[in-house]
C-alpha cells in the first residue's frame, strides 16, 4: 500500500524551529516529486514548499521563502521540512503528499496524502 | 506568485444537480491545474489533473475542463457524499498555489 506518514509537529514559541519528517512506502520513492501543503484552522490549503523526483529544483511560498528548506533522503525514503523562525501564523497541520507523475520535470496533482501532523506556534 | 480565483466560494444545490465551478488563473498555466475535494477533518483527495484528466476510481459525474487561465470542475449529478470542499491547484510554476475553496452544501 502507498503510504505517507509525517512526524515532528507540537507546540513551539514564537522564532523557534521545528523539523518535520515525512516516511514513504510502497512506491518507488526516488521517482517521485513530493510536496508540503499546510492547512491553518478553518482555512484553505497553501502550498509550502516543494521538491522534484531528483532533488533538482525546490520551489518555497513566498511566506516561508528564508525560513523554511525542503529536502529528500531517498536512500532512508524521507522527507523532511525545516521550519525555522517561525511565527504564529505558520500554526497549521502539515501535509505531505506524493506527485502522480514519475520521474517528470512537472508536477501534474497529488494523488497521495499524509495524514498531516500539526504545528502550533504560540508563547 | 499566480494567483487562483476561485467562484463561488459557497454552493448549495440539491441532489441531482448540475453543479460547476470554475478556477481564473492571474496568468497562463498551460493545462497544469488539479483539482481536490477536502471532507472535514481529513486529507485531500484527487479529482481531476491536468486539467480534464480524471484520476483513478474516482466517479465519472466528476469532469474537469479548461487551459490556459479559466478551468471547471462539473459535477453532472450532485449526490450526498459530494458535500465538501473542493479546491483547484495550478504545478504550472513554482510555488504551487491553491484557490481559496468552494464549499459544497446539500439542500
């Protein structure tokens, strides 16, 4: 079965860091782009941070660009975001998610999904 | 960044309906829109990418339609379980951006 599972959330003071890891199975890891999607409390979704098939290009929302870095493991089948300075209004739930397209310089739509873990920054 | 313009943000319809929902890109995206149904509580699913593509076992009362900067989402035949949040996502360039939402009622 194709999995994902992200990990690292809880609660955080205001300019502190936090690393979130995401684990993968059942589907040729290194094939694949992977994204994280954040969702704050009764809001929409926003894309974060994204990372293609071969590491080969990451894209940030311009709200996380300086703060947060994305990055893969391929040999564990990890990915993982780095949250730093971090500020109340990055308090969501985290989602990783998977590319539909294999080994592709684009992405085409996210067909699998974590469950999401979440991160709340407050004093 | 490009901008996704979601209309409308709310729907309400009966069962059996021919509901549609459309997604304005601030410039062009080629056919690299996606779109999702999120239920409360729970993650997104895929419904339709690269614009009209329907992804596995999802039902065929599902279409999408568009490129360049107007796209839609039909629902040809509302039914219970349609009741949710569905939003669009352009990969044509990076950061990936997402509509605001259109939440579905069922009257």
């Amino acid at each position: 079965e194709v999995q994902l599972g992200e990990s690292g959330g809880g609660l955080v003071q205001p300019g502190r860091s936090l690393r979130l890891s995401c684990a993968a199975s059942g589907f040729a890891f290194d094939e694949y782009g992977l994204l994280w999607v954040r969702q704050a409390p009764g809001k929409g979704l926003e894309g974060v941070a994204v990372m293609s098939w071969n590491s080969g290009s990451a894209g940030y929302a311009d709200y996380v660009k300086g703060r947060f870095i994305v990055s893969r493991d391929n040999a564990k089948r990890f990915l993982y975001l780095q949250l730093d300075s971090l500020r109340g209004d990055d308090t969501a739930v985290y989602f990783c998610a998977k590319d539909i397209s294999q080994s592709s310089a684009y992405f085409y739509g996210t067909d699998v999904w974590g469950q999401g873990t979440t991160g709340i920054v407050s004093s | 960044d490009i901008q996704l313009t979601q209309s409308p943000s709310f729907l309400s319809a009966s069962v059996g309906d021919r509901v549609t929902i459309t997604c304005r890109a601030s410039q062009g995206i080629r056919n690299y829109l996606a779109w999702y149904q999120q239920q409360p509580g729970k993650a997104p699913k895929l419904l339709i990418y690269a614009a009209s593509s329907l992804q596995s076992g999802v039902p065929s009362r599902f279409g999408g339609s568009g490129s360049g900067t107007e796209f839609s989402l039909t629902i040809s035949s509302l039914q219970p379980e349609d009741s949710a949040t569905y939003y669009c996502q352009q990969l044509n360039d990076y950061p990936l951006t997402f509509g605001g939402g259109t939440k579905v009622e069922i009257k």
